[in-house]
C-alpha cells in the first residue's frame, strides 16, 4: 500500500477517488490496460468496499441477485444466498483488491478535501488530508449513495437519547430493552426493522409515504452447486446471463408497457392482503402511486415485522423531537430511547461536486445548479480529464449498477485513448453535447413510471429533473458508450 505523501507533492499520471464497485472497476480496467504504472486510488475510509463497507445496519443485503451484481472479470462461485449479504459482498471486494494488485496503488485514510483545474500545467491539483497530488487525469468514483440524508427536525439538539442514520451504524449502541424509533421506510428500513424488532422493548416506525413491497424469493445456495459454479465457471455464467435477461425485461413495463405494472400491483396487493390482516393497516401500506415510481422494496420479512405487537407503524412523517421521544403530525409523542434515520442519501447533490473546481474557477456544483448533468455520465464541460462514475442519468431502476459501472470503465478507457499523442492531452465534451445528451434523457424519461408515476422520489432533483435514472435497456447504454465521436470532445 502506497505511503502517501511520497514528497512535497505527489504527480501521477490517473487518480481515482473512491474504493468501492465504481474505483476497484476503474482500477482492474487501468490495470489490465496495463496503465497501473502511474495511477493511485484513494480512499476516505479504511479499507475498500464503499457503500457495502459502510453500511453494516442488521439484515443488509443487495435486492439484485450476485450473479449479477459482481465483476464480469471476477465472477464469484461462492455466495451463500441468491441475494449476497453485506459481510459477503465487502469481502468480495477485498478479495477483488487484493488479487488484481490494487493494494500496491491505493492510499486509505485519504480524504479528498479539494480539487482544482490547473489549466497552464493541464493538470488537477487535488488536496487530501495526507497531501497534495498531481494528476493529469481525475476520475470520481465516489458513488451516488453515499452521503446521508438526516432531516433537520426541530428539537433534535434536545433528545437526550442516542441518534444515527442506518448507513452509519453504531454497533456499540446495545438496542436490548431499548424503545427505538424508526424514521423512514425505504430501503433499508425493511431489511432492518424486522432484525431489531424482538431484541429492542418496542419500535416505532414513521412512515411518510408507504412503498410497493414485494417478497424477495430468495434462497440459499448448497455447496454442490457452489463446487459445480468452482469446476465449470460457463454454468455460473448462464445464470448470470439468465438474470440479466430477466432484469432487462422490466424497462418494458417501467417506460413501454405500462399496462403491464398493473400485474405487478395487482401481486404486491394481494401479498399485502395475505401478510396484513388488519384493515386500517392494510390501508396505511398502500400507496397512492403507481408500482415503479419509488424503488420497488423486495423483502418477505417487512410486513411480519410490522405487525408484530412490539412494533408501531405510525402513518406519517416526523414532526419533531422532544427530550424523551419523536412527535408525530398529529402532535402524538412516542417514546424513544434510541432514534434511528433510515431517511436515504442525496444522489442529485452529491458532497464531492462542491469540491471539484472546473476551468473557469467554478466548482461543479454550482455548474450544475441543483440539476446535475454529464455526457454518458461521464465528463461535464469545463472540466478537461475529469471522469465521473455513476455520474447523472446512470443509475438503474431495474438492474446491476455494476453492470453500468464497467460500461463507464470501458468508456473512459477509450476517452484516454481519444487523447493520446495530443500535445497537452486533455479531452473535453462540449456544451452543445452535453446539453443534446441532457435534452435526450428528458425526452426519454417523459412518460415513463419513474417520472410520471404520481410520487415524489428521490430520483428528481431540485429543478425537477430526472436526472439520476437511465431511461432503458442497459445494454443501450454499453452499446452507446462503446464508440466515440471526436465531434463531441475537444482534444488538446
């Protein structure tokens, strides 16, 4: 591992910024190009493994199967379950590091707290908190789910209990005979509610606006067919192949066929009829939106969970805090020792864009505005040799985002190739492509569930765009990024 740093200044040729699927697949990229000579990964944390290192709430585990959700060039024989658990994932990635030599490049602890366009030495001058480095190419891969969103709620200085959000769990906070109440119901909630309820005395959950769920089918996977994935790799391949296929079918009922959401609704309704037998319950869960428009919650544990007798679901969000507890809307106090956040992240505002300083002395966000916006995802006007991951308009509402990730990789590998032998070596998009690509994203996301659904999610930024979901099939996407036009880019 790299002891950075190295003198006054650190100068490489390729820094990337982040350790989790986005950075290790940027960095396996690099290295089998053979172009790991001069680059470094940085890391905030300790260790790699971004969003599966972090969160470590009770239950966490991935709603995409791990035939797909893994490497293409590191395909796995060993998952324990259909769905892979977080503990299993993070070691994936570990695993992944340390075999294809990452740990010989990468810098952790290593917090980026700035970065700046040189223009006369065509350079980024990026600041961490254990140096500065000098890169002539920048690529962020710090992910779009991983600042947290907690509500700024009146009172919440005077609780005297213990706060967290749930990707930042305290482990050392015992919940045994602890009243804890629970704000939000995504996600994570339902993988973790149903763990804590029955070791906490009582949990209260608020509720803001109920979700689709749908059973997760899981299963686990025995060792003989974990030793057939070892011995004959092409059949874990076929699976993956298979779930691909399976995944991709549903961009026709989420923008074509709409029609065909009805079936899915009419599923998650009767799942909620045979799981909730209380009526006034049972209404509480429904949405008032069509399935798709939020992110469709896969569990077989949430609704059990919820009526059980030491658990409250409280329809609506949190009002407030007081000393002892959360006041609901209708001025109810409810008990809590122990609150916990399980309120999301801020996708369409992401921390690391006030950080980043174009060539025109503005920072990313304020070229953004509230609605972020890149070509393929991937580079912003007025940022030359800056490479986004998981950037805007890339995240997936049905499928592997790591599949995308690689896609991403494989496209800056050719933007590099764009600019090699130029006299600076610098590569660019122009505006007039960026705003052609933003426009045909609009366009294409119109009418789909994800924008014309009737809820409010947080795939719509604050200029009400969509700017955070691609609008269809993945293989679209890989199949657009594979090819450059050099009209788009201005190389120098």
């Amino acid at each position: 591992m790299i002891d950075t740093p190295r003198g006054p200044v650190d100068h490489v040729d390729i820094l990337v910024v982040g350790a989790g699927f986005g950075g290790i697949s940027m960095a396996d990229r690099l290295l089998r190009e053979g172009r790991g000579g001069d680059l470094m990964v940085v890391e905030a944390a300790d260790e790699v493994g971004g969003t599966w290192r972090d969160n470590t709430y009770p239950g966490c585990a991935c709603d995409v199967p791990t035939a797909l959700y893994s490497l293409s060039h590191h395909v796995h024989p060993d998952w324990s379950h259909a769905f892979g658990r977080q503990g299993e994932i993070q070691a994936y990635l570990v695993g992944v590091a340390d075999r294809i030599g990452l740990r010989d490049r990468l810098v952790t602890s290593c917090e980026l707290t700035g970065a700046r366009w040189d223009g006369d030495a065509a350079e980024w001058v990026v600041d961490t908190n254990r140096g500065q480095v000098r890169a002539r190419r920048l690529v962020v891969a710090t992910g779009a789910l991983s600042a947290p969103s907690v509500p700024g709620l009146p009172g919440m200085d005077d609780f005297d209990g213990e706060v967290f959000h749930s990707s930042r769990w305290r482990h050392d906070i015992p919940l045994a005979g602890k009243r804890v109440a629970v704000v939000g119901t995504g996600a994570s909630a339902v993988q973790f509610v149903p763990e804590i309820a029955g070791t906490a005395d009582h949990v209260t959950v608020f509720q803001r606006t109920p979700g689709w769920i749908l059973p997760r089918f899981d299963r686990s996977i025995s060792g003989r067919r974990r030793e057939l994935y070892r011995r004959f790799p092409v059949l874990q391949r076929i699976v993956r192949g298979r779930v691909y296929a399976g995944r991709e079918l549903y961009v026709l009922a989420f923008t074509r066929a709409r029609l065909l959401l009805r079936f899915f609704e009419m599923f998650a309704r009767f799942y909620l009829l045979v799981k909730v037998r209380d009526r006034r319950m049972r209404k509480a869960l429904t949405p008032g939106f069509s399935i798709g428009c939020k992110r469709v919650l896969l569990t077989s544990q949430w609704l059990p969970a919820l009526c059980r007798r030491d658990v409250t679901l409280v329809s609506g969000a949190a009002g407030s805090v007081t000393p002892d507890g959360l006041v609901d809307a209708g001025g109810t106090e409810h008990p809590a020792d122990v609150i916990i956040f399980a309120t999301g992240f801020t996708p369409t505002e992401p921390p690391v864009a006030r950080l980043v300083t174009g060539a025109d002395g503005r920072t990313l966000a304020a070229h953004w505005d509230g609605s972020p916006r890149a070509f393929n995802g991937v580079t912003v006007a007025g940022f030359p040799n800056l490479f986004l991951l998981y950037g805007p308009n890339t995240n997936l509402g049905h499928s592997s985002i790591v599949y995308m990730l690689e896609s991403q990789a494989e496209h800056v590998i050719r933007l590099l190739g764009l600019s090699r032998g130029a006299d600076r070596g610098t590569v660019e998009v122009r505006e007039e492509a960026v705003d052609r690509y933003s426009d045909r994203m609009d366009r294409e996301l119109a009418g789909t569930v994800w924008n014309d659904g009737g809820c409010s999610s947080w795939y719509i930024d604050s200029r009400g765009r969509n700017s955070t979901l691609w609008p269809t099939f993945t293989f679209r996407y890989r199949r657009q990024v594979s090819s450059i036009d050099p009209a788009d880019f201005v190389v120098g």
